[in-house]
C-alpha cells in the first residue's frame, strides 16, 4: 500500500483513480467526518477532495467499507492507485 506524500499539507488528494481486480474505479469524493479538515489526512472535507492514499476515512469505490479493510483482508482484490 502507498501513502501520500502529501498527506496532511493539501487539501485534496492528486491521485484520482484506483486499480482494484483488473477494473478502475474512481476514488471516493464525497464521504467525510464531521470536522472541518480530516482527522486522519488533513483534506479539506467538501464534496470533490479526495482522501490521500492511506486515510483510515477512505471508502472503496466497488463495495463501499473502508477501503483500508479492502487492502489488509482482500475483500475487493486491491491493486493499487492509478497516478
């Protein structure tokens, strides 16, 4: 798995896409905590950011858990993002 560089400094992620199974999906821009920024990446919760690679707030775009679940159990075959 890869983490942002950024994380924590910007207010959105740049990566747009993720590969899951042989399939892109775009990654999940409207799911957000209740705080002005992310407790966990620092994005600018408002619908359009994106979560940076590695935030325990990001959700699969093919199921819907937390994509972190995904990644550690296999749940959705993750590959990688897609720069």
């Amino acid at each position: 798995m890869r983490f942002c560089l950024n994380m924590g400094e910007s207010d959105t992620c740049e990566v747009k896409r993720i590969k899951i199974g042989k399939k892109i999906y775009n990654r999940v821009d409207d799911y957000f905590d209740v705080n002005e920024r992310c407790h966990d990446c620092g994005i600018l919760n408002k619908k359009g950011n994106i979560h940076h690679m590695g935030c325990d707030m990001e959700m699969c775009p093919k199921c819907g858990k937390q994509l972190l679940i995904c990644q550690m159990f296999g749940d959705c075959d993750f590959k990688d993002f897609v720069d």
